[in-house]
C-alpha cells in the first residue's frame, strides 16, 4: 500500500516524517493537517482501533478512508 521510498519525506504535500512519529508515538495527533491524519489512517499498518487512539479518530472513520482508498 505505502509506495513511498525509504528517504522521501514528503508525499503530494503530506509531511511524511510528522506521520511516522505521530503513529511512533513522538508526536500528538493534534500537530498534523487533516489530510496527514487521513494518510497515517491509510497508510498505517496497524489495527484499525490502534491507528484510530494514535490518530484521536474513531475506528469507524480509519475502516472508512481505508475502504475508500482500496
């Protein structure tokens, strides 16, 4: 799913690096832009519940940009 390379550091202006420490636990969700929070939801791969207490989202709104994404 994640189709970045292993240095990028931005992804169609999605600050890469805030994702990775916010799903890490280095960084509060509140500190990322609301399509940052969509990406991490997508692209994490987590459990649905676990992304979504990282994320300060519901479970039901990870599975959804999830499925809209596949």
């Amino acid at each position: 799913m994640n189709t970045l390379r292993e240095f990028d550091t931005w992804d169609r202006g999605v600050d890469v690096v805030a994702v990775e420490r916010v799903l890490k636990g280095t960084l509060r969700h509140e500190e990322l832009q609301p399509e940052e929070v969509r990406y991490a939801a997508r692209h994490a791969k987590g459990s649905a519940r676990s992304v979504a207490q990282l994320l300060g989202v519901t479970e039901k709104t990870v599975m959804n940009w999830r499925e809209a994404d596949a």
